[in-house]
C-alpha cells in the first residue's frame, strides 16, 4: 500500500494535479479518480503491463527497424521505456504536455534524456503543425486527459499533420480508447484523396481501440502474411500479437 495511506487519502492529497499510487508491486498513474492512466511493476519496470500497449506495438507487422519514433503523451512512460530499450539503433522522442507528468518521471524509472531519449515539453498539435515533414518512421497517439483522449489531438488537421511528418514507409499507431467511430469522421477527412490505408484492432480485455495508418495499396495475403509476422513477433518479444489478428480490420474511408 502507498506509504502515504490509502487511494482516497492519496487523491485528497494531489490537490487536482496527476498523481503516484503503489499498491503491491504496481505502481499506477492517476489524473482523478475514474482511470488508470498507466500502470507499471515496480519490479519490471520496462514490461507493457497494459494490453493496449502491446497492441499499440503492432506497428512492428509493418515496420520493424525504425530509425525515429515519437510519442504524444508521456504517462508513465510504459511505450518510451520499451522503445528505448528494444530499438537501441533508434531515437526516441515523447511530446509531454503536462509538466506535472514529466515531474514524475524519476517515479516510473523513465530514462534520463540522452543522445537517443528526449522529452519533450510541447503542446503536440501546435509542434506537429510546426514541422516540415520527415519527422519519425512511427508516430504513436497516446495523448490522454482525465476524461479521454485530448480533444486538440483528434481533429482532422491533426492526424494530417501527423501523416505528413511521417518519412517514407512510416507507420502513424493511434490509441482511440473506444472510439471506432472517428475512424471513418475526423480522420477519415485527413485521409481523402490519398492512398493512406486504416487497420484498426480491439484489445481483447480492455475497450482500447488501436488504429494503423498505413501507406500503400492493400496486401492481397494480408492476413496471413501479418499471423506469420505476429507469431514471430511473439516468440521474440512476447507481445500477443497474433491474438489480435482476427479483430484486425480495415477501415473504408
């Protein structure tokens, strides 16, 4: 249990700021009292604990050596520290708009910024709108507040600026939490008249809906060729992707 007492005395405590809880080995990230916003083992530190998170590091089906990724939304960390320490050919970089959540950082044993780890505090919608393209190779939407995923970053413009800043063959991933939806409103607008292809899965215990902006033309063995990829995946790194084969499908915009 928290040193500091209960999860209500914790809450009454944070003042309306983000705040720590330990319960056991786990240790979660809070911004009220409704959701988790992360959630990490004390005692491994660098596991995906949450299974949007794994689902989220499906990109892999696409692309598997990127040379830049990037992050929108912090949390606890739980997608930079695996990145960090799985790709250690590439740079990271996590776009952090609360400063509140940066200073808990040392909490959730992110790393400290290096050649190849930067945080960022950025408002993510106007840094995207600032750049000139070429970017990263992945771009990962995980930008949440108390009650869901930031309304500045699930606009059309956003998504747009997002897939313009991508390098060639990149792949943007978006936590849409469960919002299936927006696939085919805001996003579907940013896609028009381009050859921008939507995968989108469900977690299988969680309402987290992961989508996977993909360029090019569908893949006649889809399918199969992504479960022999998956299965792979999963021998190395233990994700359980190809549990999430059968939800995948692809959005018409």
């Amino acid at each position: 249990m928290n040193a500091s007492g209960s999860f209500e005395q914790t809450l009454e405590k944070s003042g309306g700021q983000p705040f720590v809880f330990d319960h056991g080995d786990m240790r979660t990230l809070h911004f009220d009292h409704k959701y988790v916003q992360s959630a990490m083992l004390i005692s491994a530190p660098d596991k995906l604990l949450l299974s949007y998170t794994r689902a989220m590091m499906g990109f892999m089906l696409f692309q598997t050596s990127p040379k830049h990724i990037l992050l929108v939304g912090l949390g606890g960390g739980s997608l930079a520290k695996y990145c960090y320490r799985h790709f250690p050919a590439a740079r990271v970089t996590v776009l952090e708009l609360s400063a509140e959540v940066i200073a808990l950082r040392d909490r959730f044993m992110i790393p400290a910024d290096d050649a190849r780890f930067r945080v960022i505090h950025a408002d993510a919608a106007a840094y995207m709108q600032a750049q000139q393209g070429n970017l990263a190779d992945i771009i990962m939407l995980d930008g949440f507040s108390a009650d869901g995923p930031a309304e500045a970053l699930s606009t059309s413009s956003f998504y747009a600026a997002c897939l313009r800043n991508l390098t060639a063959g990149g792949i943007l991933v978006s936590n849409l939490w469960d919002r299936p939806d927006f696939l085919t409103q805001a996003i579907g607008q940013a896609l028009m008249a381009s050859d921008w292809r939507i995968w989108w899965c469900r977690t299988s215990d969680s309402h987290n809906c992961i989508a996977f902006f993909v360029k090019g033309s569908v893949m006649p063995a889809f399918r199969p060729v992504m479960l022999h990829r998956a299965k792979k995946l999963d021998a190395r790194f233990g994700l359980q992707l190809s549990e999430l084969m059968p939800t995948f499908q692809l959005v018409s915009v």
